[in-house]
C-alpha cells in the first residue's frame, strides 16, 4: 500500500514541476517581449492609397511605434500575395499573418456575416460602423476555432453601378446587362434579382474586360472608379448606394497565440486608432473621387431613385435568409 510519504512526495514534486514550469514561460516570455522581433505579413487587394490600405498602413507605423521595433509588419498590396481566397486561406494555415478581404469573402468561412453585404441592410455609414463594431465582431468570434481572428472591420466603401452599355434609370434598365461580380451569392443573387446577368471575375481581371467589352460593367465604390481607373473604360456611373462593404482586418491565430499578450494589446489599440483614421479618409476620398470623375467629363454621374432597386433586392434577403438567420437579421436592423 501507497503510504502518506509517498504521496507527500509525490506532491512536493508536482508542485515543483508546477513552479518550474510557470517560471519557464514567464521567462519566455520576458525573452520574446525584451529580444525577439517578430517580422509579419499582410496581405491585401487594394491599391495603397486605398482608405483601408492606408489603415493597414497605420496599424503597422503605430504597432511598430509602441513596441519599439520589436513588431515589424510588412504590407503586400495590390494582390502581390494571391487573391482573396488565398489569403484568407494563408490565415487558417499559418503561411499568413495578417489579410483583409470583404465580408463577402469571408462569409465562405463563417456564413453569417454575409448579412453584412445584403443589399440595403445598412442606413447609412453610422448604422454600417455600430452593428460591425458591435455584431460584427460577436459574429467574428466565431472564425476564431477555425484559425482566424477578427481585430475590426474597415471600409471597403458604399457601392454603385458602372457600365459602358446604358444610363440606369430603374431596374428595369439593368436586365440584360453582363456585370461582373464578385464570387460570392450576396452579389451574384442582386443581380439576378435586378436581370443582370452575374459574371464572377477576379477584380484584377475587369479594367481588361471592360475594355475589350468582355463585361458591360460591375459594382465597386467610388474609391475603386478612381484608383482603379473604371471610369475610363465605362461610360455610366448610377448612384445605386446598394451595398455597405466592409473590409475586415484579421489575423491568424497561429501568429496571435505566439504574440506577447503586452503585443496583443498594443495591436488591438493600434486597430482601434486605425480604423477611425481610415473611416474618416473613406468619406473624405469619395466625395473628391467623385468630383474629379465629373470633371474628367468622360463618365457620366446619375443619381437615381434608390426605393425600387431596394424593393427588388428584397429577393436577395429572402433567398439568404435562411443561411444567415432572420433573428440576425433584424439584430442588425434594430441597432441605432
């Protein structure tokens, strides 16, 4: 039989391999905040004078900043690290520190957040700010077992139709139009509910088939009738306003869990900074991008009355429903 010594002993070691233990990772630790320099990457598909590039660009003057150089992130813009697919693929598997891709995107990851691109769902940008900063990032949680976190949710701007075919005076007015899409059922449903005709295409590839008449036209914000030079090869553009599109930030677990906790924090505040920084340049580049497509006078700017486009693109919402939930839904119409 076992005796009290024995067990007496048996728990002095325990609780001395408990102290050890304890020790080496406080020590470990202290080594990696006081000496290690942990080098990332983030990728995107933006052009860097992107509002949300330049957010990205702030997060890492300013993590970079706090931790004295010991945190070092490095931008890929411009779709230099793969499309979005691939970088959110890059996250889960740890080949990927930071991306940011829509919300679109993502909703292959965790099908929920697609409600946040449903046509019309957003009010105005208030509205669109509140229920990500807040749902948003519950729902967000939810990609966390599956290797990514979301740190907040960027701009990726108010969207509006562009095509080099027809002035858009109602609905009625897209059928038959060949736009392209994103690969995603929010966008490919809209316009199948408007009688456009969805070509999914990656955004790399649409300034060519636009040019060449492969496509009649798309949807994107003003930011990207701007950087992109869509404006050039179109000849429409229609204040549809239809989507709100975020660009959510997010990191791979795989590098969020080898951060010093003292990291984690200063790259949530550095977040937090940045996105107000970059929410403020979003609003300001639209209204000049816009001014300066009207005084470029080769693309025409149309406002429309938006009230039939929102009541046909109720479809989307009824043909969604079901995946992202109508409880979700109306969390979201309900915020103030």
């Amino acid at each position: 039989m076992y005796t009290k010594k024995f067990f007496g002993v048996i728990l002095v070691l325990l609780v001395f391999l408990l102290t050890i233990s304890i020790g080496f990772f406080a020590i470990a630790s202290e080594a990696a905040a006081a000496g290690e320099v942990f080098e990332l990457k983030l990728g995107h598909l933006a052009d860097p004078l992107n509002p949300y590039a330049l957010g990205a660009a702030k997060i890492a003057e300013l993590v970079e900043e706090r931790t004295d150089g010991k945190v070092v992130i490095k931008i890929f813009p411009s779709s230099q690290l793969g499309k979005a697919q691939k970088l959110v693929e890059g996250l889960v598997l740890g080949t990927l520190d930071f991306a940011m891709t829509t919300t679109a995107v993502l909703g292959q990851f965790e099908p929920k957040l697609l409600v946040f691109g449903f046509p019309y769902m957003m009010r105005n940008r208030a509205h669109a700010y509140k229920a990500l900063d807040t749902i948003g990032i519950e729902l967000g949680k939810n990609l966390e077992p599956k290797g990514i976190k979301v740190l907040g949710f960027f701009e990726n701007g108010i969207r509006h139709m562009i095509n080099n075919k027809r002035k858009i005076n109602s609905p009625d007015d897209m059928k038959g139009l060949k736009m392209r899409v994103m690969s995603t059922p929010v966008y490919i449903e809209l316009m199948k509910s408007l009688g456009a005709d969805p070509t999914p295409m990656a955004f790399g590839e649409v300034y060519s088939a636009c040019q060449q008449g492969t496509i009649d036209g798309l949807e994107c914000p003003a930011v990207h009738f701007w950087q992109k030079r869509f404006f050039e090869v179109n000849k429409y553009i229609t204040l549809t306003g239809h989507t709100y599109e975020s660009e959510p930030l997010m990191i791979s677990m795989k590098t969020w869990n080898k951060l010093p906790e003292e990291y984690q924090k200063i790259l949530l505040e550095a977040t937090a900074e940045a996105l107000e920084y970059s929410r403020k340049i979003a609003v300001e580049q639209e209204s000049d991008y816009f001014q300066k497509i009207k005084d470029s006078g080769i693309c025409q700017i149309d406002e429309v009355d938006i009230a039939p486009f929102a009541e046909k693109t109720k479809a989307v919402w009824k043909k969604l429903e079901s995946t992202v939930g109508k409880d979700l839904i109306e969390r979201i119409q309900a915020v103030q």
